[in-house]
C-alpha cells in the first residue's frame, strides 16, 4: 500500500508544483491590478522557449552543464525585464478600472500578438533540453526510482509560497502593494506611486509565470500551443483557490495536481478534462473559490 502511496503523492507534489507557478503569477496580478490577464500564458511559454534556447546553447558549445541551472532563472529574469515593464506600460496600464470584458479583449489580443512572436522567434518546432533534469540524477523512494528534478520543483513551489508572503507581509513594497489593494485614491492622496507598485507587481507576475515555463522545460519540453494550454489551466487554478488568493492558488494546485495524477493512474484517458472536473465541484459548492468571497465595488 505504502508503495502505491508514495509514488501517487510524490507525482502529486510535483505537478502541483509547475501548475502553482503557472497560476500564481495569474493570481498576483489580478490581487494587485484587478486585471484578468489572458496573456499570462504566452509569458509562460515564452520562458519556457528562452530557457530551452538557452541550455541548447549551452550544450551546443560544449560549456560547463551545470551553467544550464543559471540558464533556467535567468531566462525568467530576462523575460520579466523586457515584457513587464513595456507590457504594463504600454497596454495594461489603459485596462485599469474597465470592465472585466474590456480587459480580457485586450489582453487576449495580447495573447495573439505573444504567439505570433514565439512562432517569428523560434519557429514551430518543439524545443526539448533536459540537461538540469539529468545532471540532478534520480533517487529510490520505498523501491520506486524518484528523478530528483521534480523533487526540487516541490522545494521551489514551497519556497515561492514562502517568499511572496514574506514579500507581502513583511517588506515595504509589500505594504505598499497591500495599501493599494486596500484603498487605490487613499494611496494616492498619501503619495504613494501606485503606477510604479503596478509595474512592479505585474513585473513580479511575469517572473513568475516566465520561471514556470522554464522549470517545465526540461521535464516536458516547450512546443506551440502550450500558451493556450497554460492559460485555462491557470484560470481554473485561479478559480478552485479564489481570484486574487495566494494561498488559495497554493491549496488549488495541490488539488489539481492530484486529480490530474490520479486520472493518470486510474482513468488516463480523463486526464485533461479531471482539473476541470475538480473546478466545476469547487465552485458548485463554494462558487467564489475555496478561499475568495463577495466583496463590495465601489461606484
């Protein structure tokens, strides 16, 4: 039974962990700007073909492996510089206060555009490096072979959880995300610069959904499509747990990861309709989410 166990949670575990950082950055977003970014799963991608491109340097010039590691946090770092700041400038920052109909056609035009430039950058070919996955080896788990790569992407998820509440709670740009979640004018009036607290956390959104794809570079690899793939998973994710809910998208990954795992090992061929199986059970039974609730808009 134990043997069963283990393998189911581990795998589990380890999806959660790349839908978490796919829908976290979603979440983040939406907690500090109230805007529903569509695009949020072209940003993914894209990290995901950077940090291939990258590591497939890497090895083609024969340069030391472990340098594909850096590769995978750098390409996230890298598409967070150049897409947050000019993508939040440019075209989110006119979406502010609009309706939620307003900001989905905008920002799935986005979308269109991003897939449009993945294909001009790298073409239609798959990508696929899984030196990190290699280099980290494998490991025995009550007689069952573990790869140690996913094992570290749970550690990570954790980390990030951690991370962006110490960031929130405990930071001054934190309190200052929090005072413009609370009250936009008031934090105005006081001399907050909410614009820059926007970059920001959408900047911080994109890092977040650029490093997702990256980690699920080498364990799946990166093709077209998979923008749109990562986009209706987050959103289902961002459902379970409650727009704007951190934690929720925490708790909502671990219940997707696990519906996912075991329609794997039960019923394959409903592995992609079991996470929206679980999303449409959540929200018959608490329909803002498991951690989300009303709230009242101001006129």
């Amino acid at each position: 039974m134990l043997n069963a166990i283990i393998p189911l949670l581990l795998d589990s575990l380890a999806s959660a962990a790349l839908i978490f950082f796919a829908a976290v950055g979603l979440t983040l977003v939406f907690s500090v700007l109230r805007v529903l970014n569509v695009a949020h799963g072209s940003l993914y991608s894209i990290g995901g073909y950077v940090a291939a491109s990258a590591c497939l340097f890497i090895a083609s010039r024969q340069m030391n492996p472990y340098l594909s590691f850096v590769a995978l946090l750098f390409s996230a770092v890298f598409v967070a510089a150049i897409f947050g700041p000019v993508v939040e400038r440019s075209l989110v920052r006119w979406t502010y206060g609009k309706s939620e109909a307003v900001q989905i056609l905008i920002t799935f035009g986005l979308f269109l555009m991003l897939e449009d430039l993945q294909r001009m950058i790298f073409g239609v070919q798959s990508y696929y490096e899984d030196t990190p996955m290699r280099l980290l080896g494998t490991t025995n788990l009550s007689g069952v072979v573990y790869l140690n790569y996913q094992i570290v992407l749970i550690v990570m998820a954790v980390a990030v959880v951690v991370g962006l509440r110490f960031l929130i709670r405990h930071t001054r740009t934190g309190r200052l995300m929090t005072a413009v979640v609370a009250d936009r004018e008031m934090a105005q009036a006081v001399g907050i610069d909410t614009n820059r607290i926007f970059m920001l956390a959408f900047s911080l959104g994109v890092f977040l959904a650029a490093l997702g794809g990256a980690l699920a570079t080498p364990t799946s690899g990166i093709a077209p499509g998979l923008g749109a793939d990562t986009m209706v998973l987050a959103f289902a994710v961002a459902a379970i747990g409650g727009l704007g809910q951190i934690e929720g998208a925490a708790v909502a990954s671990l219940i997707v990861g696990l519906a996912r795992v075991l329609a794997i090992y039960v019923a394959p061929e409903l592995d992609a309709v079991a996470p929206y199986a679980a999303m449409l059970v959540v929200l018959l039974i608490r329909p803002y989410g498991l951690f989300g609730s009303t709230s009242v808009r101001r006129v």
